[in-house]
C-alpha cells in the first residue's frame, strides 16, 4: 500500500522527518520498503503490511499506530453528513439473498451530482500515491477507501433495473463485463451484485461497465458491505483480479466501519459533486458485530518481555491504540474493537504492549531459559533411519512442495482421484501430490538440464488421497529416482549405465539395513506394474506377505512427458507398514558362531519364466534353520541347456550353532532342496 508523507500529516502532527517516520513504523510491525521523493517537499511511502493487519490498510489505521507511539491526537475525517434529499427506500431498494457471503449491506443515494474532472487537490492526493485519477466520484470513493479503509463503490442509479440491488450468486450462463473491459464468465461460486434482470458487479472485487458512474451520471448508488473474506479471496484468485477492495476484503475489513464510511463518501460528493444527499440509509444484516474482552496480567507480560513496564503504562498503550483499557483487581480488561480481530489471546495484548514500548528498548541480558526436553516419536525415528540408510547407499535428498500442477500428475500417468484444492494460490499449485513421482521426476530434468547426467535423488514425506469423508487421508511414502553411469568417470575407464537390477540392490539393501526382510518380485496378475512404470521392467516390494511398494524402469512416455532422454528407474514404498514392522521388531543379537561352515554349490535347469527370487524363496523354506546362507553365484543359457531354459548356480551355506555339521547333515538338506524344487518349479540338478 502506498501512503503519502503529507497526507498522514493531516492526520497526525508529527514532526518526524520521512526517514524517522519510515523507521518508526518499521518497528513497530509495518513495514515501510521503499521511500520515494515526489517533489513538493512530499514523498510517497511504499508499505508491508502483514496480512494480519487489515487496520493498518487505511491512513486513520496508520494514524492511530503512530499516536500511540507519539502520544498525539488523531485528527479523524469528518464522517457527518447532511440530508436534503427525499427519503432514500423511495429511491432504490436492497435485497440479500446470501447472507453467508454479505452479511450487511449499507447503501446511501446522492440525487442532482454533477460528474466532471475532480478538483486539483484531490488529483493530487491521488497521483501522489499511484492512483490515476477518473472523475469526481470514482475519485472520492478512491480517496475515502485510502482515508478509512473501507472499499465503497458507486453505481449510476439510473443505469440499475427497477433502482433494485440484489446480492446472489450469479445465475448459469452469466456474464459480466467489469471495469477494465474484461468480459467475466460466471458460475455459481461467484457472488455478484445485481439490479432486477442481470449482473452490474464483482462484490468486493470490481463494478460492471454497464453500471458505472458517467458525465452523464445525476444519481449515485454507494455501497458499502461487508463480505466474507475467504469467498473474496477464492474468487479473486480465480477470476485472476486484484484490486484495492478485494487485497482489503480478504484480509477482513471492519464490519462495523460501513456507515462511517459511507457517510463519509457521501458528505464529500455532496460537496465537491454537488446534488442532495437522501435521508437514511438503506442497512441490510444478517447478524451482529460485538467487540470481543480480553485480560492481560502485568506480570507475565513483564516475564516474557524481560522489562519491568508499570501497569499504567501498559493500559495507557493499549488506550491510544483504540483497545478500552481499565485495570481491575491487579489485571487489565480490555476491549478489542472489530477492526482488531486478529488480537485473540493474552500474548496478542503482550506483544502490542512490546511493540508500541519499542523492541530496541528491550534489554540485551539474555532471559533466564527454560525448556521441555524433545522426544521424538517413533515415526521421526523410523524415517530418519530410512534417510540414513538411504544417504549411505549414495542417493541425495529431495525435499519437494506438497502442492503440485495436476498437469504434471497426468503427464506422469499417476492413476486415481486427486486432492484439489478450493481456494489454490495458482492453478499449478492447485492438488495435493497423491505421490513423490512428480516431484523427482522435476528435480531430475532440472539436474539433467544443469549438465548433471548421473543422478540419485530420493525423497520420505506425505502424499495424499480424497476420502469419501471429505478430509483427505496422508500417508508417508518414500521414493526414489536415479539414472546415468553406475559410478561416475571411474579411473580404468570402464563404466555401465545404472539398470533395473541396481535399484532392485538398493532396495533390498535399504530393508538390509533396517533389518527387515523383504521381497522383490515380479509384477503379474493383481500385482500388475503401475501405469508409470514400464512393463516388463518392473517388480513389486512386498513385506511380510503385504505389497507395499514397486520399482522398475519408468515408462518411456512419462520420461518423455518431462524431457527426460534416458533411461530412468524409480523405487517407492508406503513408510507406514515399514514403521509398524520396525516398531514389531525385537533386535536380537547372537553370538559369534563356534562351529565352522559347510558349503555346497547347487546347480539347476529352469524355464527361462522362472525368477531368481523364487527359487531363493524355495531354498531358504526347505533348506531348514541350518541353512546359514543363498546366493546366486552363475547364470547360463546356451548350447549345453535346453531351449527355453537357463542354468541357476546357488551358492549354499549351512551351520549349525550347536555342533559341526556333517556331510551326511548336509546332503540330507540338499537332497529336501532338490525335491522342493523339483516340484515348486519342475527344476532339475545340471548335469556335471
């Protein structure tokens, strides 16, 4: 927001030069980014303020912040107005057919206005902060809304169907041109401001072309209403139009500041336009706003500001920014008007008391400290143990945005319904992710793009998905991507690409390391690859019987859809069953084994069909608990195999922690292994 040097002094008599007023207001919470020399001896101030302080988007709300720092008074814009004209229900009339949206509307009618160029002053004052002048009118609601706070608008009463305003939602196939020429197509989410056949505005946002205020203008509508600012922000982001009123109604303007305001507008059009202003206004509500009490305790706020300030100074500033102080029984009551509503706790009151005090006046001794020992939970340890383990086997975090571009999710063939959003900053931030695919698969083409060809990014934290109950369910998830050379530019010169089997590896080393025991199989039947895999390539991780994640090559078109010109892999599982597997688990250690090791070499014919991991799977269940380790040593196709067979060499391990082991023992195990083959997989032992 911009402000103007000499305009705040109307409303202040502060002598403070630009550059101390500038600091000033800095400290106390609003900040003041940029100071510009207009000419005159006056200087326009650019202005930050939080969200949390719509007050301070008007020149009396700053007025006010800087009386409390200076202990002067406020000289208030005069708001009386005086009624000439006919009776103002006999001019127009007001209805509100969603009073969730306006919860009160107030209108005024100024008849006999003469619209013509505003006079010099006024120009002025406008120039000065940014504003371009229109006419008389327009200006007028421009300067009170800058005087006040307050957005107004003025509507040609002779242009609105049957003098009737009607506040609804506006109707299928609606449209509407607004101000700046722009044709509107409207729907049912939108509130408008309409006359007895179609829509003449925006509210809170922007009037209709049809409606405003011309040369040829003699009677003016002002509306001053309040709306609910989430119904103003929501459309405001979709309409894609800000204005000054909607930046004022989202942030929550006043309820309670509708009549001063439109006194005010009206007071100055009657003078400076001429014309007659009718008697009464015309108020609409739905509901009431009160002010609201709180109690402040002096000495807690005193302990958490670390200074001893009297109690009578801290009601005296709580009094000159507007909140009614009184002290009763060693506590201050104080009373929180409705242009303060973000004031809704004893810490509030505190921090009003610190800021308005001045911070640089805190002292620099630290504070007596006083903490809460952490824990952490057993989900934070559990995930911190996969990012370990996952930073050891050479992969780097990834730490991408919630919000996601719903155009990404389909480009990456994500299946299933997605979390929208209903009032989305942007439309590509407009669903929750339902996985950590989009998000890599970003990150990656960004590295790509940066020269960087050899890439291991991985990335724990929550995805969403809709629930018929309207709140979304989140679950932990974590995933990972990788590409390139298995091990960048090696000193003999001889590298691979990293392939499906790498990251099948460094899954089942991620579960390794965690100590639980896992499988990797092939996709097939119901357990069929995921739509952004590639089929074929890929495998299902499952644990304890329950699949819980894939990984494989990523389908060519998802890897084209993101610019991505080689081969990519990708690995995800849900965290959630891996946390209650790590929280069932018991840590048991053994001792070192006494006994030695027999070791056995198993050589088997397979169908090609038939997976590696099968045949582990069968080992291990027969081979019995003397069975120490499997592992596949040889792989053979060719001459001396049957088609469409291939050999299998395991390597075999037995020991026993309580005697040795003889080869009788031994042969007896692989003669169960053999036999258990044999029938699970119709294997047979290879020939020597």
């Amino acid at each position: 927001m911009n402000i103007t040097y000499s305009w705040l002094k109307e409303f202040v008599a502060f002598d403070w030069p630009v550059k101390e007023l500038a600091d000033k207001l800095t400290f106390s919470g609003v900040e003041v980014e940029a100071v510009t020399d207009i000419g005159g001896g006056d200087f326009r101030l650019e202005l930050e303020v939080t969200p949390n302080r719509p007050d301070c988007l008007s020149l009396l709300g700053l007025a006010r912040e800087i009386s409390a720092l200076s202990g002067l008074k406020i000289n208030k814009p005069n708001c009386a107005v005086t009624e000439t004209g006919p009776d103002v229900n006999s001019l127009a009339t007001v209805r509100v057919d969603d009073t969730a949206g306006c919860p009160r509307y107030v209108a005024r009618v100024i008849t006999g206005v003469t619209v013509a160029e505003s006079p010099d002053w006024l120009k002025t004052k406008l120039t000065g902060i940014g504003l371009r002048p229109v006419n008389n009118v327009a200006d007028i609601t421009n300067l009170v809304l800058y005087e006040l706070g307050h957005p107004l608008h003025a509507f040609d009463l002779g242009k609105v169907a049957e003098h009737a305003v009607v506040v609804r939602r506006a109707k299928p196939g609606e449209s509407l041109t607004t101000l700046d020429g722009a044709e509107r197509k409207l729907d049912a989410d939108h509130l408008v401001i309409a006359d007895a056949k179609r829509p003449i505005g925006l509210a809170g946002i922007m009037g209709g072309l049809d409606s405003e205020i011309s040369s040829a203008t003699t009677n003016v509508l002002l509306e001053s209403a309040h709306f609910a600012s989430s119904l103003i922000r929501r459309e405001s982001h979709t309409l894609g139009l800000k204005t000054d009123a909607s930046y004022r109604f989202e942030r929550g303007a006043d309820p309670n500041a509708l009549e001063r305001a439109v006194d005010r507008c009206a007071k100055m059009i009657a003078e400076v336009c001429g014309g007659a202003v009718a008697m009464g206004t015309i108020d609409v509500s739905a509901r009431q706003y009160s002010d609201a009490t709180l109690s402040l305790r002096p000495e807690k706020a005193n302990r958490l500001l670390g200074i001893e300030i009297p109690t009578a100074r801290m009601a005296e500033i709580l009094d000159a920014l507007e909140l009614r102080a009184s002290v009763s029984g060693g506590k201050i009551e104080v009373t929180i008007p409705t242009f303060r509503r973000d004031l809704e706790r004893e810490a509030d009151l505190i921090e009003e008391v610190g800021r308005i005090h001045g911070y640089d006046n805190l002292p620099g001794a630290p504070i007596a400290p006083w903490a809460v020992p952490g824990r952490r939970r057993p989900q934070e340890a559990a995930v911190e143990r996969v990012s370990q383990a996952m930073t050891a086997l050479g992969f780097c975090e990834h730490c991408g945005l919630t919000l996601v571009d719903p155009a990404k999710i389909e480009a990456a063939a994500v299946p299933g319904a997605v979390v929208e959003l209903a009032n989305p900053l942007s439309s590509d931030l407009s669903v929750l992710r339902p996985l950590l695919l989009t998000g890599l698969l970003e990150a990656a083409a960004r590295n790509l793009n940066n020269g960087i060809a050899d890439v291991r990014l991985f990335e724990a934290g929550l995805v969403f998905a809709p629930t018929a109950e309207g709140l979304p369910r989140q679950s932990l998830h974590l995933a990972a991507i990788a590409f390139g050379h298995v091990q960048p530019d090696p000193w003999d010169q001889q590298n691979r690409d990293y392939d499906f089997y790498d990251l099948k590896g460094a899954a089942a080393a991620l579960f390794g390391a965690l100590r639980l025991d896992a499988e990797v199989r092939e996709c097939r039947g119901a357990d069929a690859a995921e739509s952004f895999l590639h089929p074929g390539r890929a495998a299902g991780v499952f644990l304890g019987g329950e699949r819980v994640g894939c990984l494989g090559e990523l389908a060519p078109q998802v890897m084209q859809a993101f610019g991505l010109k080689t081969r990519c892999y990708y690995f995800q599982a849900g965290l959630e069953p891996v946390i209650a597997a790590l929280a069932a688990a018991r840590q048991q250690f053994a001792e070192l084994p006494r006994f030695p090791a027999v070791k056995r070499d198993l050589a088997l014919v397979v169908r090609q069909d038939v997976p590696c991991g099968a045949l582990e799977s069968a080992i291990r269940a027969a081979g019995g608990s003397e069975l120490d380790g499997v592992r596949l040593f040889d792989l053979y196709q060719g001459p001396q195999v049957a088609p469409g067979h291939r050999s299998m060499a395991f390597a075999l391990t037995f020991r026993s922690p309580q005697r040795t082991l003889t080869d009788d023992d031994v042969a007896a195990a692989c003669d169960r292994i053999v036999a258990a083959l044999r029938q699970s997989a119709g294997a047979e032992v290879r020939a020597p």
